[in-house]
C-alpha cells in the first residue's frame, strides 16, 4: 500500500516537474525573457510537490501507531490494569491482527484486534487522502504562482543545499551519538569499577563476572581483579607492534620501488595487485592465520626446539602487518610522487644517483606524508579484530614474548559481548569501557596523522 | 676555445623526433644564449648537455656531443661524474627542502669533496658569495632554503650548482620565473661567473640574449637556423626567419 503510494508519489513529482517546464516554455514562447532556465521551473514545482509529501509521512510515522495505541486501549481504562498488561494486551491484539499470534485467544483481544485492523484501515486511507490533497493543493498553488518573474533559482539551489546539509547531518548525529552511548555506559562501568583498578590492575578476567547470580546484590568488592585492563592493552600494542614490524619496512621499500624505480608498466600492474591485499576481508586473513600461519610456526618452533602456542601473538601480528602493507606501501607511493619532479632534476643534475637522491632529497621531503601513512596503518592494527578473534586467543596473558598467546581489546570485546548479555551489567560495560579506549587511542591517532599529512600537503601546493 | 662540440644531435621523444641535426660548437668562458619560440627544442638541447634526458623514459639521443674532446654519449662515460663538471640551474627555483646550509653542500657532500667540516664551511661560503647571496644569508644558514624569496632561491640554486666547480653551467630560462630586480642581480651574476666557467642559457627574452651572451643560436621547429655571435644575429642574421624572430614578427 504504502509502496504504491509512494511510487504514486513520484510520479506525481515527475509530472509536475514536466508540467513546470512545459509552463516556462510557455511562457518563454511569449518572448518573455525567463529568470531561470525552465528546468528550474520544472525543479521548483518537484519540490513543492515532495515537500508536503515528505512532512505528512513523517508526521504519520511519529503519530500514527501512539494515537492508534492510545484509542484501543481507551476500551480498557478504568478496569484496573496495570500499564504492563495494558502494552502486553495491545502487542498481544496486534499480533493477531497479523496472523501470528500463538497464545490464547481471549475475546478481549479479538474484539482489540479487530479495532486495530479498522483504526489501521481508516488511518492508511486517510494518509492517501491527505497526502494527494496536499500535493495537488500545494503544486496547483506553485504553479499559478510562477510566472516569468518568479524566482524560482534560488528555491532550488536552498532547497538542494538543505537537502545536502541534513544528509552531512545525519552522519555527524549519529556519530555524536554513538560517541555519547559510549561515554554514558563508561560512566556506569566506572561507578562500579574504580578508573584505577581498570587502568592499572594486571589481572584481567571477566569470566569471573558470569558466575554471579542475578538475584544477588551487586557487591563491588567481588569485581575487584577482575577488570584489569594492562595485560589487554598491552596485548594490543604488542601486537601491533609485531604489525608494524612487517608491514613498515615491506610497504615502505614496496611503496619507494613502485614510486621511482618501476617502470611505468611493472607500476600499472604491481600497484593494482598490491591493492588487491586491501582488499581481503580480515576474517579471511584471520583464518590465513589460525590455520595456515600459526600451526606452521608451532612445527617450526617444535622443531627447533622451541616452546610455541598455535595461537601466538607473532601469528597474528604477523598476518596483520601482511594485511596493513598495501596501506602503507599506495600511500608512501601517493606521497613520493607527489614530491616534485623538479627536486628529482635538481638532485640529479648535481650527479647524484637515484639512492642519493631518494635518500637525501626525495625521502626527507616525503616524509612527513610517510609518516602519517605509518601512522594511519597503527590505528588500524590497534583496532583489528577478526585476525585476533581467530589467532592470538583468547586468554588475556600479561606477556612480552611473541611466541605466547595474548589477547587484544577488540578481541576482548567480542568476547564479552558474544552470546546473551544483561544490559546494566559490569561485565557488558566493560566492553564499553575498552571500546572508549580503543576509541580515544585510535582518534589520537588519526588527528595526529591527518594534521602530518595536511601540513605536508601544505608545503608543496 | 670550443669548449663543447655538437655534432649531428638527433633527439626522438618515443617515435616524435624533436631535434634535427643539430650540430653547434660552444666557446669555453662565454655566454651563449640559445632562444627561440616555445617547443622549439632548445631547452632539450640543453638537456642533451648533461645527459638529464636520461630520466626521461621515452626519450632518446643520437648523434655526438663531445665535451673536452670527449664524447658524452658514448657508453663508458660516467653521467655521475658529468653531471659534477656540468651544473644547471632551472627554470623554477628548484632548491632542497633542507636548509641553506645544506642545498648548498648538497654537492659536495655527494662527491666527497670536502675531509672536514671547515672545508665544507669555506666550499659553502664561497659558493654563496659568488652567487652574491652570501650577505643577505649568512646569519640564517641553518634555516630552510624553501623561506626565501624567488630570486634568492635561484642565486641559491646557482650555488648550489656552482658548489662542485662545474666547467660549464646550464641555466634553463632561469629568470623567467623572477621579477625584473632579481632578474638584473642574476644577469650580472652570469657576467661575473663566465669569468670561471662556460655558460649556457635558454632564454625567451631576446633583450636578456643580447644583454648577457657573446654567442647566440636560434632554434626553430627542431632546427638550428643559424648561430654565430650575438652581435651578428642580432644585427644582421643571414637568415630570414631569424630576422622575423628577432624583430618579434613571429614567435
């Protein structure tokens, strides 16, 4: 119903689009001179015919299902249920009135369903009804108005620009907001567990917190050790660490190679296929990793006599740098190339060869954009998941030797919050006590390297 | 003295030939100024000189170019070692983002021309004062060479070039990106620096030709039309093209 109407709509718009223009050509043919081009004539009457459209759904949307609610459950006032059973009685008669109800029929809830299905018919045919009215009447009324004088531009143009501007909202707000549920649920977590013990206990088990029976006060004392976070994120730096290890020095020399050494043909085919590495999905490289990588360096360090967890962090490190090097390898390439070619010439109408010069010159001159490039790699290995979920494990070890298995602050997140969770509950907030973490220490980083990277671009345009 | 010997330059960017036959011998301690309307191949030409077409893939050189009596084109010569007796100046102030200092120790630095610190100091004083910028710079040696004015950076750069000794210095239209000030100041430097080295400018202003060389070649469509000394070309070229050229019918 609603999809016919709305496509009702549309073409509703496309004709008054139509019947705008054809008006300006009309008019045009009177040797009158236009203030716009007639497309905008043709604009100017779409938009008057979506804006009521768009405000009487949107007003439907908001009130429709409260004032529906609220008519049906008038049938029951005053016979002393509580407000529980009163929204229970109702979810109840709007099951039914689906079809999908399961439970006991009562004739109470029939004779509710039945009045939903009647207040739904009436509401939906009058929604039709408004909407075309309106349309009609506000289109009718825009196109009498438009004459060749009319200003009609700068509606379109406002019009366009609000439009845009509500889009560029929309992502802003619900970034906002995803930033605010972070901050309130951190709170909650941090009214239980002191900021201290989080910040610095070396103990990290929130397993302990299943076992609590939910009848139980919460008593503080006995989360005491459990949510240490250092082990974690020591964990995550760690790995990122062995990351970075492999992916600097391979995208780096990678990213130097395609930029001034490879001819242009090697470049036009390496470049794409070291981009293809970008993109991977990370729980394939995750399984590369759990299955391929972390087995064979157990074998390896069996038989060298070495003491090595299939899931060890060098594993997982290890696939992650594979996974990071495209990053860093296409943007130190953007960056070199972007240095100027008459820098190039200088060096070398001096006689110096290529090393000196992209030693001397080019790789002092490039590098503020490399490191940020680097930069933007460590955030993301600091908030890589699926390659840690799959192969470092799960244990939160306080560790420094890669070759043992240590658990990161995504993968601890997946692990607190995989399966059913109780929302108010220590252990469900500490997930958003590491995500604000992994937040603030992933943002650090990339205001730092966006600003290298600006001020680098600076310099050269 | 002919310093340098052309002989018989062909140059082909990929298939497009974009020098013919250029033959042209140069004069050791003078100007010569080679000009010409744009795309006429006398900046290529210069860049046949020290072989910086070798950084361009598609382009290839024959013919000889014989420098000392030595042929640069041929396969033993060492382009690092030209390159150290050749210098160039651009037509863009190019200098290091580095500071002063270090633009201009930039070339001996990569020939190892200098045992000790002092001997560097004396190399990059010296070098700015014949490029007549060492009493605007000496206090800031140390600051980047990119925060000076346009026609500071490019008596930097023409220190930087001559830091190494070249015999013979390559300026690509090197005032055309400056203002008529800095422009005088660079022209006065070419007269004092041909005392010591040869010189070779592509320029676009016929008035800076006529001011700064002794020697003048017109280049026109790939070709050589004529070449001979300033004063002739200038006053009576053989040729009618570069009769038109020089008194601005064309071009």
């Amino acid at each position: 119903m609603n999809l016919i109407l709305f496509t009702f709509i549309v073409l509703l718009g496309f004709t008054s689009y139509y019947f705008g223009r054809k008006k300006a050509y009309t008019i045009q043919s009177t040797k009158k001179r236009l203030t716009a081009l007639p497309q905008f004539y043709g604009y100017y009457l779409a938009i008057w015919c979506a804006i009521p459209a768009f405000i009487i759904f949107s007003l439907w949307a908001i009130f429709e299902p409260t004032i529906v609610k609220l008519l049906i459950l008038s049938d029951y006032s005053n016979q002393g249920y509580l407000d529980d059973e009163l929204n229970l009685l109702y979810e109840k008669s709007k099951a039914l009135s689906r079809g999908q109800f399961t439970g006991e029929i009562t004739p109470f809830i029939e004779a509710s369903a039945e009045k939903y299905l009647s207040l739904r018919s009436i509401a939906q045919s009058s929604k039709v009804v408004i909407v075309l009215s309106a349309i009609i009447a506000s289109v009718a009324y825009a196109y009498k108005r438009i004459s060749s004088n009319s200003r009609t531009r700068e509606p379109v143009e406002k019009f366009l620009n609000a439009v845009l501007f509500t889009a560029s909202l929309a992502a802003i707000l619900t970034t906002v907001g995803i930033v605010f549920s972070l901050i309130f649920q951190t709170i909650d977590f941090f009214k239980v567990i002191p900021l201290f013990d989080f910040v610095f206990g070396t103990h990290w088990y929130p397993a302990k917190a299943f076992v609590r029976d939910s009848s139980e006060v919460l008593d503080p004392t006995m989360y005491s050790d459990t949510f240490g976070a250092v082990p974690i994120f020591a964990g995550t730096f760690f790995i990122a660490f062995i990351a970075m290890c492999v992916a600097i020095p391979i995208g780096l020399m990678s990213g130097i190679y395609l930029a001034e050494y490879a001819s242009t043909k090697v470049r036009q085919y390496a470049k794409p296929l070291i981009e293809i590495l970008a993109g991977i999905p990370t729980v394939v490289y995750g399984f590369f990793a759990a299955l391929t990588v972390g087995p064979f360096l157990k074998e390896l360090g069996t038989s060298m006599g070495l003491e090595v967890s299939a899931e060890s962090a060098l594993a997982a490190g290890g696939v992650m740098g594979i996974m990071i090097i495209p990053f860093i390898s296409s943007l130190s390439d953007d960056v070199i190339t972007s240095v100027p070619q008459s820098l190039r010439d200088g060096s070398y109408a001096m006689g110096a060869t290529k090393s000196e010069t992209i030693k001397r010159v080019i790789f002092p001159a490039a590098l503020p954009g490399i490191v940020g490039s680097i930069l933007l790699g460590v955030s993301r290995a600091i908030g890589e998941t699926m390659i840690v979920v799959m192969a470092s494990g799960l244990a939160a070890n306080l560790t420094l030797n890669p070759l043992e298995s240590t658990s990161t602050i995504t993968a601890q997140i997946v692990v607190i919050l995989i399966g059913d969770q109780a929302f108010g509950d220590p252990k469900t907030q500490a997930a958003f006590a590491l995500g604000m973490s992994l937040f603030l220490v992933t943002l650090c980083l990339n205001i730092v390297a966006l600003r290298v990277v600006k001020k680098y671009r600076e310099k050269y345009e | 003295m002919i310093k340098i010997k052309a002989k018989d330059v062909d140059v082909f960017y990929g298939k497009k030939q974009a020098l013919f036959n250029i033959s042209l011998d140069i004069e050791e301690n003078q100007v010569t100024a080679l000009i010409g309307p744009s795309g006429c191949g006398k900046s290529t030409f210069l860049r046949c000189l020290n072989r910086m077409n070798d950084v361009i893939d598609i382009c290839s050189v024959k013919g000889e170019i014989l420098i000392n009596d030595f042929n640069i084109n041929d396969k033993s010569c060492d382009v690092v070692r030209l390159r150290e007796k050749i210098g160039m100046v651009f037509q863009k102030p190019n200098p290091f983002p580095k500071t002063l200092y270090e633009n201009v120790s930039y070339g001996p630095t990569i020939h190892g021309m200098a045992q000790s610190k002092q001997e560097m100091d004396e190399i990059v004083e010296t070098s700015l004062k014949k490029a007549a910028l060492w009493d605007e710079v000496k206090d800031r040696l140390h600051e980047p060479g990119t925060g000076l004015s346009g026609g500071q950076q490019q008596r930097l750069c023409i220190a930087r070039a001559i830091s190494v000794r070249p015999e013979v210095i390559l300026m690509d239209e090197p005032c055309s990106a400056l203002d008529p000030i800095a422009t005088a100041q660079i022209e006065e430097l070419i007269d004092e620096l041909k005392k010591e080295h040869t010189i070779i400018i592509v320029t676009h202003s016929m008035a800076q030709a006529a001011r700064v060389s002794q020697n003048t070649g017109f280049f026109h469509l790939g070709q050589l039309i004529e070449h001979g000394s300033t004063d002739k070309i200038f006053k009576n070229p053989d040729n009618k093209k570069t009769q038109d050229y020089i008194t601005g019918r064309f071009g």
